[in-house]
C-alpha cells in the first residue's frame, strides 16, 4: 500500500515463499525431535522475536528513507520461516493429536480455523483502519510481540506427547490414499492460482475503482463470516456433503472465481473470491489437515515436506510473473490476454 505498486505486493509473497521453502530443510531435525517439538519451537518463536522487534523499530524510524523496503522484506522472511514454514512441517497439522481422538479431529480443527477467521476478522478491520489513517507500519512492531507470549506458552506450559499412531483400516486406504494424492496437487495449484490475485485484491480493487483498498480489507472481514460458520458447523457439513468431494471441488471453485474476476473486474466478482476464500480457510484446510492426520509421524512430516516446497516454488512462480508483468503494463489486461 505504502507504493502503491503491485510489483511490491507480489514480492511481499515471494519472499514468504522462499523461507518457507528453506524451513523445509529442517524436516530432518523435525524427525529427530518430534518429542520435544513444542519446547523447540517456542525457543525459535523467542529468539526470532527478539531480532524482529528490532526490525519493526528500524522500520518505524526509518519509514520514508530507501531502508525501509529492505527492511520489511527481511522482517517478512523471518515471520514466514518461523511461523508459516516450520508449522506446515508438523505444528499446525499435528498439535489436534495431543488433546482428541481422531473422530473428535473434524470437529475440533473446524472450530479451530473458525475462531482464526474470527481474529481474521478483528485483525482485518484494525488493518483497513490502519491502512486508512497511514499508520500500519507500526502493525509489524505489534506483530513481532506476538511472538514473545506464543514462544514463552509454548516453553512453560506446552508438552510434547506423542500420540499413539493408528493406521488407516483395510477398507479406508484406498480412499485415502487417492485423496492424499489429490491435496499433493491441488495445494501447489491453489498456491499459483491464489497468488496471482488474492495478495493484491485490496490494491486491485482501487486500481479499477471498484472501491478504496481500505474498503475493500474491510469487506474482506465480513465475507469472511460464511467461512466462519462453515467451519463452527463442519462436522455436520460433511454428512451432507462427503469430505474428499470438497477437498477436490472447492479449491478449483476458488481459483475459477479468481480467475473470473481478474477477467471481468466489478463489486460482484471481487465479493464472490472474498467469500470463496472464507471457505478455504474454514473447510477445505482443515478436512485437508483431517487426510494428512492418518499418517504416521515420520510419514506426515515427509507429506508435508514434499507439499511444501511444491507450494513455494508454485508461489515464487506466480509472484515473479506479477512481479515482472506489473510494472511495465496493465497487469489485468496482459491477464485477460492470457486467459
């Protein structure tokens, strides 16, 4: 927002993926220690905190000076690789196995991801505020103190019990099995589809005057909200609707809508990704995460690694398409040829 440049937006997630593409190379140690995962991380969480809070201040004093771009992309690489590398290993898809059952799981992980897109949407109002009144910069300093509570829960009050694996039955693998294969492409193309539109939407949306970018993180917020309750009710959506179908659908429904409103850019398709998008979070991630949860350890952290590094080179990809084709023409239009 601060450039007003798409190029800036798309490099904002290019780098992201870069460190979450390097945490990958942890998985090993991950393996090695998955007894003690918890303690590990919420070190990790504490001394990346300390470094990043130093960034979000250099970041203030330096706001309207050449550093600050340097800056930001150094503060971004550090979150990413801490709190969305090194998480898709093992932490976010594995932490429902030290407190239910794998029956109670659906149940749990949908509330879970509910009350995310809850904060989402607290979080994503204060930040159209903040975008609004030219303040936001000072977003990164509170974010970076997020860390110092995260790590020091995880160190103090955490443990790490290993639950007992239990294998897929007879009747269930091959199920299952097709499933997995399907999230191993699906993720990676959500992640080229996605990038190509949802990390500039708010700019785009002023770009084509269809409302103020502040406007549009504000509407983000409340079509969140369907997503939210499909999430609070998964457990019952699933018996209407069985899960490996929306596993396979939704992600494809999301992308074609993006795709659609790059091509024909108004209020009407700007809203339908938005609300799209809630579903992602609120049903499609955690019946994802529900498939993954039936491997064993071991196993899971090698899914997990190999889904990865295809997601961040799918990202990286999409982004340096954005990055190379905003700046010298129109982006939607050099879109619109394409597709």
């Amino acid at each position: 927002m601060h450039k007003n440049d798409l190029s800036y937006t798309a490099l904002l997630f290019l780098i992201p993926a870069v460190a979450i593409y390097s945490s990958t190379f942890l998985n090993k140690k991950l393996q090695a220690r998955v007894d003690r995962s918890n303690r590990d991380y919420g070190f990790l969480l504490l001394a990346i905190a300390l470094v990043e809070i130093l960034i979000s201040i250099f970041c203030v004093i330096f706001f309207n000076t050449e550093f600050l771009v340097p800056l930001i992309l150094s503060f971004v690489f550090l979150y990413a690789f801490s709190k969305e590398g090194i998480p898709r290993l093992l932490y976010v898809v594995s932490i429902y196995r030290y407190f239910c059952t794998d029956e109670e799981y659906k149940k749990i992980a949908g509330i879970d991801y509910a009350l995310k897109i809850l904060a989402s949407f607290f979080g994503i109002f204060i930040a159209s505020q903040l975008i609004r009144s030219e303040t936001w910069i000072f977003s990164l300093l509170l974010d970076a103190l997020t860390f110092i509570p995260l790590g020091a829960f995880l160190i103090f009050f955490a443990k790490d019990i290993v639950s007992e694996y239990k294998p897929v039955v007879p009747k269930e693998a091959i199920k299952h099995n097709i499933v997995l294969e399907k999230i191993r492409l699906i993720v990676p193309l959500m992640s080229f589809g996605s990038c190509l539109f949802w990390p500039h939407l708010s700019m785009l949306s002023g770009k084509l005057n269809i409302i103020m970018p502040w406007q549009a993180t504000v509407l983000i917020s409340f079509l969140s909200l369907p997503g939210l309750l499909s999430g609070l009710l998964i457990s019952k959506v699933v018996k209407h609707v069985e899960d490996k179908t929306i596993v396979c659908v939704l992600p494809v429904v999301y992308i074609i809508s993006g795709l659609i409103f790059l091509t024909f850019p108004d209020i009407v398709t700007l809203s339908v990704v938005m609300l799209c998008n809630g579903f992602i979070s609120g049903l499609y991630w955690p019946l994802d995460y529900s498939f993954r949860n039936k491997l064993s350890p071991s196993t899971l952290i090698n899914f997990n690694t190999n889904i990865t590094r295809k997601f961040s080179i799918a990202q990286v990809l999409s982004c340096a398409i954005v990055v190379m084709l905003a700046p010298s023409m129109n982006f939607i239009l050099i879109l619109k040829i394409l597709l």
